[in-house]
C-alpha cells in the first residue's frame, strides 16, 4: 500500500511526464491524505499559464563578443572587501573542500607566497588572486611561485561566506589559515 501512495503522489506532482495514454486517464483517487498545505499558490505565483490573445514574450539570446578573451581582459581585479592583514587560524568543516588560497598584488602576500609555496604545491592548493591591477603584476605573482595556478578573480563573496576579512590566508577542508 505504500509503495501505491508513492506513485500516486508522484502522478499528481508531475502528469506532464506521461505519456499521453496515461494523461488521458481517470483522475487521480487519493488514497491516503496525510494533510498538509496546498503547494498551488507557489505554482500560481510563476504565471505559467498561456495567455490567451497575447503571443509569448520574445526571447533574445545575447551572442557572445566576436574574438578571443584573454585573462588579461579580466584585469584589474579588485576586492573592496579584502585587504591585507593577518588572518587569525580558525578550524572550519568543508569535507571534500579543495585546498586553495587568497592572495594580492602587495608585499605582505608576496612574502608569503615566497615562504609558503612548497607548502600549497604539497598541497595541490589553487590560487585566487582577490587583489591585482594589471597582466605584467599576475606574472610577477607567479614567478614567485612556480608550479601553482594563480587564477584572478573578484573575492569579495569569500567575506560572507568563510568570514574572511584579510589574505594571504590558505584555506583548507578543516580550517583557515595564514
């Protein structure tokens, strides 16, 4: 009997994905009703519907620029949210988190750099470069640490979501570091 309440529940919830035959069928008998509250309003709310009399709203779909895009055409990059400093350690939970780390265009991460790439090659950690003006400062960025991809990207998101305020910080499965 329950495996009978599971598929009814599951025709009522999608009668779209049957085949016509069955779609043509006698209407759904409910078998048990364990109460609840009516999911239509959510289903009212996205205006589904066909409107009669109106054709459907025409839909453009942007084309991409014409040539190639470079990472240079990403610079600069700039974080307002995150600025150099020192990064208290923190133990975080992220299982399956790949390791990476957030660094700038300034001395302090320089230095880090320097002194930590052994560390994150052991690693395997990935590079996001929050703060950095131009292609000639990401290269320079990189020779200090050879062997590691340094990938510019805005990091202001990084704020909400791991509280992270300052870099250079490493940023594993099980805590933050700098």
């Amino acid at each position: 009997m329950k495996h009978f309440s599971v598929i009814a529940a599951a025709l009522a919830v999608a009668p779209w994905v049957l085949p016509p035959v069955f779609a043509q069928s006698d209407p759904l008998i409910v078998v048990e009703d364990r109460g609840g509250v009516s999911a239509l309003p959510y289903y009212e709310a996205l205006d589904l519907q066909p409107h009669r009399g109106q054709a459907p709203p025409r839909l453009d779909i942007p084309q991409p620029p014409a040539g190639r895009f470079s990472e240079a055409d990403m610079l600069p990059v700039r974080s307002a949210r995150l600025s150099p400093g020192t990064v208290p350690r923190r133990a975080i939970e992220a299982p399956g988190l790949t390791p990476f780390f957030v660094v700038g265009d300034d001395n302090h991460s320089h230095a880090w750099l320097r002194l930590r790439a052994p560390i994150l090659r052991d690693l395997g950690a990935v590079g996001l470069v929050v703060n950095v003006e131009s292609a000639e400062a990401l290269a320079a960025l990189r020779t200090l640490a050879p062997g590691l991809p340094l990938t510019p990207v805005p990091g202001d998101d990084l704020v909400g979501r791991l509280g992270l305020r300052h870099y250079p910080a490493l940023v594993t499965a099980t805590g933050i570091e700098q």
